[in-house]
C-alpha cells in the first residue's frame, strides 16, 4: 500500500483487458518467459525492469518497454499528476538500486520536459 501500489491499482483499472497465463516450459529468467508469451497470445507490449534483457530483446521485439513505461503511461492518460509520476519514478529508482543509468536520465529529461 505505497505509492507504487497506488500507482498499480489505477493501471489495473484502465486496463480493458488483463490476461493472466500458466507457462508450462522451463524457462531460465522471466523475461524469456514473458517475451515467449507475448508470441504465443499476440499481446501488446512486453514489460520488463532488467535492463540487460531490453537491449537484447528489443532486436526481436519492437513492442518491449522499460517497467518505467508504464508510469510515464499513466501520466500521459491523465491517470496520475505530474507530481505523482515524478514520486514513482524517484521511489522506483531508488527501491530498485538502479543509480544513474540511461533509463534514469532519460526519465529525468521526460519529466522535465512535462507539465500537468
């Protein structure tokens, strides 16, 4: 019941259509996992925070997006405020222990960039 839990609870209740499915194959990380279902179902977008596995995977799928996405998302739709979106990224950044990365700067310049 944070702020990032906050946060997920609005996108859940934008979201016309949320499919939850069982993978029966062996797979070594999630990430492979998910870009396997995002085959397998035609879905929209695959998301992922691990950054390694979006520079590797975004040859084989164009519809790959940094867990970040999904703030910035929110904030577009009017879902959450400025200040919100800004709140969740600060929070999400440092719980994960990204530090200053490329996604990070890119986020800084986007919010930057933005008014309510």
């Amino acid at each position: 019941d944070d702020i990032i839990g906050s946060a997920a609870k609005e996108l859940l209740k934008n979201i016309s259509v949320l499919m939850v499915v069982e993978c029966n194959r062996d797979f070594l990380k999630g990430e492979d996992e998910a870009l396997q279902l995002f085959y397998d179902y035609s879905l929209d977008m695959v998301l992922s925070d691990d950054l390694k596995f979006v520079k590797k995977a975004e040859k084989l799928c164009s519809k790959l997006w940094f867990s970040t996405y999904v703030t910035g998302w929110l904030f577009k739709s009017k879902t959450i405020s400025l200040e919100t979106a800004n709140l969740c990224f600060k929070t999400l950044f440092a719980k994960r222990n990204w530090g200053e990365n490329a996604i990070y700067h890119y986020t800084k310049k986007f919010l930057s960039e933005q008014t309510d």
